[in-house]
C-alpha cells in the first residue's frame, strides 16, 4: 500500500512540474494576435528594405526575445520574415503525448541528417528541398560526423552542411539553447549561398532562428530569418520566396517527426 501510495506521488509531482513549466499561448502574444492565430494556425510577416523594423509576433518568452539579438553584423538586413505557428499536440506526427516534450523536440532540431529528402513547394511544384543535409565536422570542414542528440542541447556548438536545391552547398553554425519549457536554435551560414553564379548572400549574412515552446496542450514555434543580399531584382525575387516556402516546408518536416 505504501509503495501505492509512493507511485501515486510521484506521478502527480511529475505532472505538476510538467503543467508548471508549460507557457499559457495566450499569454505570449497580444489578444488580436492570439485571436489570429488560434483562427489560422499560423501567421506571416514580411519585411523588405525596411528601416528599424519593429518585430510583431515574437512570444514573450526568453528564448524567443533572444533571437532578437542574434544579429550582430553592423549592417542591418535588407529581408526579414516571421513565422508563427500554433498546433495542438494530439495533431504532431502520431500523437504520441510521451513525444510532444521539449527534450524530444530537442532531439528533432538536432536531428540534421533527417532533413535530407525534405520537401518544399518552389514555384507551384513539389521538389527536394535539401539533396543532402548532414552534420560536419566544422565550419569549413565538410567531414561528415554523428547527428548529437544527447542530452540538453543547452550550449550546444554544432555544424551543418545542407545542399539546397535553390542554393547549392553551404555549410551553417548552429548555436543551440533550451530550458524546461523551450528550445532553440540558430543556423548562421558559414559559407556563401548561391543563386546560379551570383553571390547571393555571404557568409555570416543569414541567420534562421528556430523557437519551440510547450503551451501544455499546444506546440508554439517561432521562426526568424534575417538576411543581407545585394539590391538586384533577380535576387529580390528569388530570397523572397525561397525563404518564405523553406520556413514553411521546415515546420511541416518538424511536425512531421513526432
């Protein structure tokens, strides 16, 4: 009876520390947005050649204002997208609740070699957004290694190389952090990105932020891309859309491995 007793609270103590760490969504954006975003599911923002850009859909937590920051080049981005998504977790993949956790999305944002084969809409047609996609050794060392998932990914300096359909090989710096309630990442191109035989975009001049937070019963996941490429129409048109369908093509991928 005793060890009954005992199980039981346990068990009710782990709930509670699991309830007390998710975020209310509700609390995380303004009324109008939530109401939005309840509505749809997700929402967009765009900026394009914009002076002192006020970011609108950034979660009132302290990872996602962290991705506020991460750009630190003296220049300012020319393109900036947000992205914001709500989903309940019983939808995410199989809706298996014992995976629906920041550890295990943890793991998923790690997880680089399963982007390879990923798929994306460019231009009305499905392709293969990323031919190959694996950890490396370094920043300018393509030496495929393990994907780490170990663990926290708190702290965590890894490094990628992914061969985009759009933009060829490029290698990217992953800066990672986490606590109980959320998780982050930010992929910073350590190589140029190509479009053809331009230069689009240099290296250090793209940063794409990631941001997973527990809303109990719902998933919130923030997206950030920031980037600076020359003013050349061919090159407008291109990082627009392109950024814009990836980030859409990401979540659903990340969705997708729950």
């Amino acid at each position: 009876m005793k060890i009954r007793i005992c199980l039981f609270t346990l068990i009710f103590a782990f709930c509670s520390v699991f309830t007390a760490v998710a975020y209310d969504a509700s609390s995380l954006v303004d009324s109008n947005t939530y109401a939005e975003l309840k509505k749809k599911g997700q929402l967009q923002k765009t900026y394009y050649k914009k002076t002192n850009v006020q970011l609108t859909l950034v979660p009132n937590t302290a990872l996602a204002k962290a991705t506020t920051k991460n750009w630190t080049n003296s220049e300012a981005p020319v393109f900036i997208v947000e992205n914001l998504y709500l989903m309940p977790k019983k939808k995410m993949g199989s809706g298996d609740s014992s995976k629906t956790t920041i550890n295990y999305a943890s793991k998923v944002i790690r997880s680089v070699s399963k982007m390879q084969g990923m798929k994306y809409y460019s231009d009305g047609k499905l392709e293969t957004l990323y031919k190959e996609a694996y950890s490396i050794k370094g920043p300018n060392d393509r030496t495929k290694v393990a994907d780490d998932t170990a663990g926290s990914a708190d702290g965590k300096v890894l490094y990628c190389m992914q061969n985009d359909n759009s933009f060829g090989k490029t290698n990217y710096r992953m800066d990672y952090h986490q606590t109980a309630s959320e998780v982050s990442s930010c992929f910073t191109n350590t190589t140029p990105l190509y479009v053809g035989p331009i230069k689009g975009i240099n290296n250090g001049n793209l940063k794409i932020n990631l941001v997973i937070i527990d809303c109990g019963e719902d998933m919130m996941v923030y997206m950030l891309v920031q980037a600076k490429f020359p003013a050349l129409a061919m090159l407008e048109s291109s990082m627009n859309s392109s950024f814009s369908s990836r980030l859409d093509a990401i979540y659903k991928w990340f969705i997708s491995q729950f």
